[in-house]
C-alpha cells in the first residue's frame, strides 16, 4: 500500500508535468522580478547626461566661489558630495574641464582645483549655464540669429580659399545626409557648416559667443520639422541650396547676396514650430 502511495506521488512528480509548472510559475515570477530590478537601471542611465550637468553645475559653483588655485577636495568627497556614480561624476568632470571650470591633480594633495578663468572662459561658462528650464531655446535661437549677420561680414573679409574649401565639403556632408533622407546626420552638418563658419572671425568673443549659443541649441534639440507647406525631404533639400548659395556667396565676396540669403535663412528657421535647424 505504502509502496503504491509512494509510486503513484512519484509519479505525480516526475511524470505529470505538475513540478516543472511550478518551476515555470517560479522562473516566471523571478524573471519578472528582474525585469522590474532593471527598471531603476535604465532610467538611470536614461538621466545620466543630466546627473552629470548638475553635478557639473554644482562643482563649478564651488569653483566660482573659491580663489584661483584653490583646492575643491578630492574625487571621491567630490562624487560623495554630488551623491553620483563614478561614470556620471567622470562625466561631469570631462564637462568642467572643457569648459575650462577646474584642473585636476594627481598623487598625494592632489584632486580638482579652481581653474584661473579668463572673461572670456566665463563668458561662455555663464552662456553654457543657462537651462531649457531657465530660459527658452528660442531665445538663443534669436541671439544667434542676430549675430548671424556678423559672422557673414566676417567671414565675407577674412574666408581665405582653404576656409571656403573647408566650407563646400561640409555642404557635401549635407548633401549625403540629404540624400540618404537622414534628417539627424542633416541637421548635426548643417551645425557643424555654420560653426565652421564661426570659426573664419577673427573675433574671439563673437566665436566663443556663438559656438556656446550653438551648443545649447544643440543640447535641447529634439527633432527636425519642416516648415509648413513642405515635406521634410523638401525642406532639407530647400536648406542644402540655400547653404550652397550661401557659401557661394562667401566666395564671390558678395555681400549683398549673402546679407540677403542669411535673412532669408534666419526667416525661415523662425517659421518653424521647432528650432531644429541653423
């Protein structure tokens, strides 16, 4: 009887399928608990660009305060103080030392130390600080635009050929990204022909202005939109022939016309709901 008792639960186990089920219902509910485990990970990740802004943010205000030279402390009070990951805090230090924030020092007594900043370095540093929140996009939109006619005056005295050479294979760079109807790799081109452009001035102040109006318009861009009336593939085509007549207008040394071409450029970015474009 007991022998019976003892094949037939052996049985149950092993040949009705009822225990790998329960295996099933237990790796299922591990599973699950796992994927919800990574949840916190990814949105992590997902805000690290912006763990690592304010970080940055908050080390350069202890930066600002201090004297020249003077030290901030080491990396690991520093990251403790900002309360991030190592990845998120190398991060922000990359951040503060492009931006000319702090300079880091290695061995004993070392760590991160105010940087000496010129007016110029805080100039940009001010620009850089300012926030989506702070301030609307659009508003370094129209600043750009309106020292967009200044760099064409500068560019129309001083492009030397390699400058305008430089220029036209940045127009073929759009071109490509036209034609693959990549509207991304476009407009991060067009970006990337206009701070070329900036960069022909001989005027420092009106380059580090630009490129740092340029970045944050960059940083908060989500998409690109045509202009109503167009569809996309024909406003990025409209865009690339307007950059093109642009630049041969640069060449030519023809003022009038690039005057005439960068209004109507600035013109039509305005018209958009979105500012994705220079």
């Amino acid at each position: 009887m007991n022998s019976r008792r003892s094949e037939r639960a052996l049985a149950t186990a092993q040949g009705d399928g009822t225990a790998p089920r329960q295996t099933g219902i237990r790796e299922g509910r591990a599973a699950s608990a796992i994927r919800r485990a990574r949840v916190p990970a990814d949105a992590e990740r997902s805000t690290a660009p912006r763990r690592a802004e304010a970080a940055a943010d908050r080390i350069a205000a202890l930066a600002g305060a201090a004297e020249a030279g003077a030290r901030l402390g080491t990396k690991d009070e520093l990251r403790t103080m900002c309360q991030v990951s190592v990845g998120t805090f190398n991060e922000a230090l990359r951040l503060l030392q492009s931006r000319g924030v702090v300079t880091v020092r290695p061995g004993p007594g070392g760590g991160l130390f105010a940087a000496e900043q010129s007016p110029m370095v805080r100039l940009g540093n001010s620009v850089l600080a300012l926030d989506a929140r702070q301030t609307d996009v659009a508003d370094a939109v129209r600043i750009r635009d309106a020292i967009d006619p200044l760099l064409i005056e500068d560019a129309l005295w001083h492009a030397s050929p390699a400058d305008i050479a430089d220029l036209r294979r940045q127009l073929d760079v759009m071109r490509a990204a036209a034609e693959a109807a990549d509207p991304d790799a476009f407009v991060r081109a067009n970006w990337g022909l206009h701070a070329r452009i900036a960069a022909i001035s001989p005027n420092p102040l009106l380059r580090s202005l630009y490129d740092s109006l340029l970045e944050i318009i960059e940083s908060h861009t989500l998409s690109v939109l045509p202009i109503s009336g167009l569809s996309l593939p024909d406003y990025i085509h409209e865009r690339h022939a307007l950059h093109v007549s642009l630049v041969d207008a640069l060449d030519a040394r023809d003022r009038g016309r690039a005057i005439e071409l960068t209004r109507a450029h600035n013109t039509s970015v305005n018209r958009q709901s979105e500012h994705p474009t220079s």
